[in-house]
C-alpha cells in the first residue's frame, strides 16, 4: 500500500451503518469477528452525564451484527468499573480489541479518582483483558498493562491504546502520554504518543523511546491513534490537534508510516479525513468531531473505518459510524 491515498478510499455511508443508543452516549467505536458474526466493542454513559462524563461515568458494552458495518444489536456490558480500590474502579473506555490465535484481548483505559473531571481524568491508565468470545466473559487484571512513568514525558497520564503484532511477532502498542512539563495541573502536556513493546498479547509492555509525532508548534500534537502493519511496513492514523501534519484543519486524522515503529514519518498523503460524512441518500454532513478511528480488514486491506461521531459544540449527541473504504489501488 505504498503511497496509499486514504481519504480516495472514503465510500459514502449507508444510514444503516451507524450504532446508537437513546439516553446514552456511545463512543470508541473497534469490531472483531467470531463464527461469522460480527461483534462491536464500544464506550458508552448516560446522555445526562454530558460528553465530559466519560471520564466518569464509562463502561464498555457490546453489540453484535451480521457484517462490520452492521447493523448492531446491543448485547450488554463487556467491561465495566472493577469497584473497589482497583485501578480501574470508576471506569472503562477507549476499547480496542485484539484478536490472537483463538483468543480475544481488550486493550482499554481505565481510571479512579474522586468523581470530578480532572481528577480522575489525571489518573488513566492503560490495562488488557482476555475472552475466548468478544461478548466475555473477560479476564481482567488488577495491576494495568502500562502506566505513567514518574519524571517523564507521559508522567501524568497513559490512554488511547492502539496494538498491533509485528512481523517479528512481538506486540506493539502506540499509546497517547500526557506530561507535566508544557503546562500546569490539572490539564499539564505535552500531549504526543509513546510506544511500548511485548512478547505476548497480555506483555509485559515495555516502553520504547518517545514522545513520538511531536508538533513543534503546540505541546498538544496528536491522539486517538490507530496502528497496523500493512506487510511491508506500520502504519498509522491519528488525530491531529492543529492540523500541523494534514496541513487541512484542526482535529482532522492524518496518515503516518514506520519500518520500525519508532521514526515516524507523514505518508505521501498525510491527510486521511476531516470532519464530515457523505451519506448514500446525497446528504455531506459537517461534525463536530469525527474520531478515535479503528479499521476492519478483509483479505489484508482495510475495508470498515469505524468512527466517533459528536454533534454538537458540546458533543450533546454522539454515536459510531462504519464508513465502507474502497479496494485501495
């Protein structure tokens, strides 16, 4: 897929292939198959909370369908707050499912803290858990996959996991860091992704390197990535604050590539997608955030590229999309 044009591949979107549910907000959006049905991971809390309470209020549920672009029926909660003094007591978000040799492996944040925004927003780790079937029941853990690292620059806060496997086996993970050194508490920076490595799905994750796909001109560069290895070499989408590396707007995704993983480089064609749908029925549709991406495979090539959707300034509704993606050329 070299020089892969990905925003050429956006086909528009059937009105089927959205998933929502009414009184709740739904969020982070990753799919996977298991005997021919399809099964969609995803965040989601009550509308009442707002859009900031998923950083207090989330749990991850699951729906299930006949194909990767649905339509889904809700199923339940996957995972929800483990309670107790646990890392992961008040909640679960971001999912990301993996899966390797017969067994499922979510790849989530969890946190705790005192129930207000930036408390529990500061205190994000990033755990694992394993199913023999993506509806569960999942093994959870009680000590994260990965977390801050003290006096570095992802000292406050580890989120976003993305994981792939490599070629040489091993599993890497791009994750978003969260520092202390560009700004004060609560909000503190810099914002960019670090990389961490393992020999299993389950780790251990070493960290390697980083900050990676820093924005000299803003301490808050990129999130929300989305990693995989296309054969030949990784690639990367990612949300781009500033619109540094897409050169076409704030928080539109560009497209990166690695042989290593490691040095990171924009794709020949940097911008991915912005912020907008083109629906079947002729209507362009402009949001006000289209995010946390995850591409669904088939036969080696992205197909599905599933998406958040918020409407609103203040993201008052929000659901995921599957967008259906031309054969690249």
């Amino acid at each position: 897929m070299t020089d892969l044009d990905f925003a050429a591949l956006l086909q528009p979107v059937p009105r089927s292939a959205v998933f929502h549910r009414q009184g709740w907000h739904v969020w982070c959006g990753s799919v996977t198959c298991h005997e021919n049905r399809y099964y969609l991971l995803f965040s989601q809390w009550p509308q009442a909370a707002g859009h900031d309470g998923w950083v207090t209020h989330s749990e991850i549920g699951w729906a299930s369908g006949p194909g990767p672009e649905g339509p889904f029926t809700y199923g339940g909660v996957a995972l929800g707050p483990a309670g107790g003094p646990l890392w992961d007591a008040q909640v679960t978000h971001n999912p990301v499912v993996l899966e390797c040799e017969g067994l499922y492996y979510l790849y989530y944040m969890g946190n705790r803290g005192d129930g207000t925004y930036w408390d529990n927003r500061n205190h994000q780790c990033i755990g694992v858990a394993v199913a023999p079937h993506p509806a569960g029941p999942w093994k959870r853990f009680d000590q994260p996959a990965l977390s801050p690292t003290a006096d570095s620059w992802d000292c406050l806060v580890v989120t976003n996991p993305t994981v792939c496997r490599g070629l040489d086996g091993r599993f890497f993970m791009i994750y978003k860091g969260v520092g202390t050194s560009a700004a004060p508490l609560p909000r503190g920076g810099p914002v960019v992704l670090g990389l961490a490595v393992a020999p299993t799905p389950l780790g251990p994750f070493t960290k390697v390197g980083g900050p990676l796909l820093s924005n000299p001109e803003n301490s808050w560069s990129v999130e929300d990535p989305f990693l995989w290895h296309d054969g030949r070499k990784f690639c990367l989408l990612v949300k781009d604050f500033q619109g540094y590396f897409t050169k076409r707007g704030p928080s539109t995704v560009a497209l990166f590539e690695s042989e290593d993983c490691q040095d990171w480089k924009p794709a020949a064609h940097p911008f991915a997608f912005e912020r907008r749908l083109v629906w079947e029925d002729g209507e362009v549709q402009t949001l006000d955030a289209l995010e946390r991406p995850f591409l669904w495979f088939e036969d080696g090539r992205p197909s599905v590229l599933l998406c958040a959707v918020g409407i609103g300034a203040d993201r008052s509704q929000s659901f995921n999309v599957q967008i259906p993606l031309r054969r690249p050329k």
